[in-house]
C-alpha cells in the first residue's frame, strides 16, 4: 500500500541522528577504557559494569518492537487481559533472583552455554545449546527487525528492505566493535526514547478523545472498553480452547518467562556486574520496569479503542492500514487528524 506520507527533512536528520548516534557509542565503547583487548572485557564489560544501564538493557532486550507495536494491537483487538502476562515475567524475575543469580553470578560466566559444559563436563551439550539459542536469535531478530520495517513502511516512503538493512547493520556495527559495553549503553538509549514515545501517544490520544466526545478522563475510557467487553481482566474460565484467560496469560507466563530468566541475554547481564548483590537488584529492578511497559502499552490499546469507537472506525476495516501490525500508521492518522 503506498503511503500518504513521506520523510521529510527533520524525519531524515533524526533517523540519521539515532543510528550515528549508536554507531558513536560504539566507537566510544571500543576506544574507551584501554579498549575491547580481552574476551571478558567485550563480553562482559570486565564485569565492572554498573547496575542500573546493565537493568535497563535487560527490559529491552525483551520489550522491543514486539512490546511498542505488538501488544498494544494485540489488546486494542481483543481486550487488556494480556496484563496478565506482564505480570508474570516480573514475577519470573523476581523468582530469578533466588534462582539464576545465586548459580551463575559466582560461577564467573561468559554465556549460559559455558555452564552446560561445566554442568554435564562434556562440550557436546555447550554445543548444541549454542546451536540451538543462534537459531532461536535468528527467527527472534527477524521479528524484532519485522516489526518497526512494517511500520516505517506504512507511515512514510521509507522501503521495507532498507529500514531493515539499516536497523540491523548499525546493530551489527556497534555491537562488534563495542561489545557489551556498547550493546548497554545504546539499549538505555532505546528505553529512553520507547518510554516517551508511548506516553507521548498516550497523552495525545487523551487530546483526541478530549476533543471528539469530551472523554478527557480514564474513567470514560474504561467504561467504553468495558461496554464493548475489553476489560476482560479477570476471566477465570478453565476452558484451554478459549483464545486468552488468567490462567495461560498468568501462570502460563511465569513458566514460559523461565526461557528469560535463564536467557544468554539475561546470564551475560548478570555475569557483567562486578557484586552478587549488583546482579540480584539488576533482575529486582527490571522486574517492575517490565510491569510498568506492560501497563502503559495496555493503557495504549485501550485509549487506542476508545477513540475509534467514539469516532466509529476501525483502521483496518476502513482500509487505513493493511493490519494491526502497522500500529504507527495509527498513530499517525491519530496525529494527522488533531492537527487538521
């Protein structure tokens, strides 16, 4: 579908800005600090890295652009009960601390693949671990890249393929020649710039529906998903044939999130702080912050849907976008309309 927009100047100058600005910290990462000399230093940044970033690059490296696009389509079609699932990863994390700090941490680790050699003391097991998690990466990675190509694609004539040639290869560029230490330091860039722009949708959403219906409070907002039944919170039926309920989303979700607590991702994060103490408040904090992302996407898609019922249109049925996977041409309709 061809767009109705296209980049203009300033689009092009901060596009550019993020991805030089990450390649920076690449550069930065690898000449800083006597330079990515040894393996532990480009691993685990010589395991002196501080806490807060090292939480910070945990949440994203879960909730990208699965988390900025996906969820809030997900709960503006079928309802807020996707919480749940929110809930229990922080739950997993929290359960993490007791477990995947106290056996890795003191173990010295450079990736959760060493320890199944030093488990099993064989490096077949390490072997096919690494096989098996460099094949997870892969189709994970093309999802993540899947997401924010589509939406780009959607909102201006940026192509599909370049966004995805440009997004991966300035994550390949600072991550090889920065390490972890870079790979940190840009995911709080990215955590930075996720978190204002979900709230920025938020607080202009509130503006629409303000200035379509007087619906300007939260309250409206939840009686009008409640009437078309998206507060679907708590629906306790055991019936496992029925798309969502509490009881795959939550307890179904603390078992699933186990695969995160003992992720490479998660083991060479708390492997790059220098205290066990530091590693267990890494996964107390991200924990919380991954409720908090879970909250203010689910407030998204129900702002999201209160607007369109009010104005009685729905996106995709009326041709706006193809599917609910190109959430940011939403937005930008969302946007263009206030402006107008």
């Amino acid at each position: 579908m061809p767009s109705e927009f296209g980049f203009h100047v300033i689009d092009y100058v901060i596009f550019a800005g993020m991805i030089s600005f990450s390649i920076g910290i690449g550069v930065y990462s690898a000449c800083s600090g006597g330079g990515q000399k040894t393996t532990l230093e480009y691993l685990v940044g010589n395991r002196r890295l501080k806490m807060l970033p090292v939480a910070f690059s945990l949440v994203v490296s879960f909730e990208s652009s699965i988390l900025v696009l996906g969820f809030p389509a997900e709960i503006y079609i079928y309802g807020g009960d996707l919480i749940w699932a929110s809930v229990g990863l922080m739950i997993t994390m929290l359960f993490a601390t007791r477990v995947a700090v106290p056996l890795f941490h003191p173990l010295k680790l450079t990736s959760v693949f060493e320890y199944f050699e030093l488990r099993y003391k064989s490096k077949t097991p390490r072997t096919l671990g690494t096989v098996i998690g460099m094949l997870y990466y892969i189709f994970y990675m093309g999802i993540v890249l899947y997401g924010p190509a589509i939406a780009l694609e959607a909102v201006t004539d940026f192509p599909f393929w370049a966004s995805v040639f440009t997004v991966a290869g300035t994550a390949i560029i600072y991550t090889s020649i920065g390490g972890l230490k870079a790979v940190v330091w840009t995911d709080v860039l990215q955590c930075l710039i996720m978190t204002i722009g979900m709230i920025v949708v938020i607080v202009k959403c509130f503006i629409l529906l303000k200035g379509t219906m007087d619906v300007g409070d939260f309250g409206k907002v939840l009686q009008i998903n409640y009437d078309n039944l998206r507060i679907n919170f708590f629906n306790f039926d055991p019936d496992p044939t029925v798309r969502h309920t509490f009881w795959p989303l939550f307890v179904g979700s603390i078992i699933g999130y186990m695969g995160v607590a003992f992720n490479q991702a998660t083991v060479q994060r708390i492997s790059s702080v220098n205290t066990f103490s530091e590693a267990k408040k890494i996964l107390w904090l991200s924990g919380p912050v991954f409720l908090i992302f879970g909250i203010i996407v689910n407030i998204e898609g129900l702002v999201m849907f209160a607007y369109f019922n009010i104005v009685g249109c729905d996106p995709v049925e009326a041709g706006i976008i193809r599917n609910a996977n190109q959430y940011h041409f939403i937005r930008t309709k969302l946007f263009e309309r206030s402006d107008s």
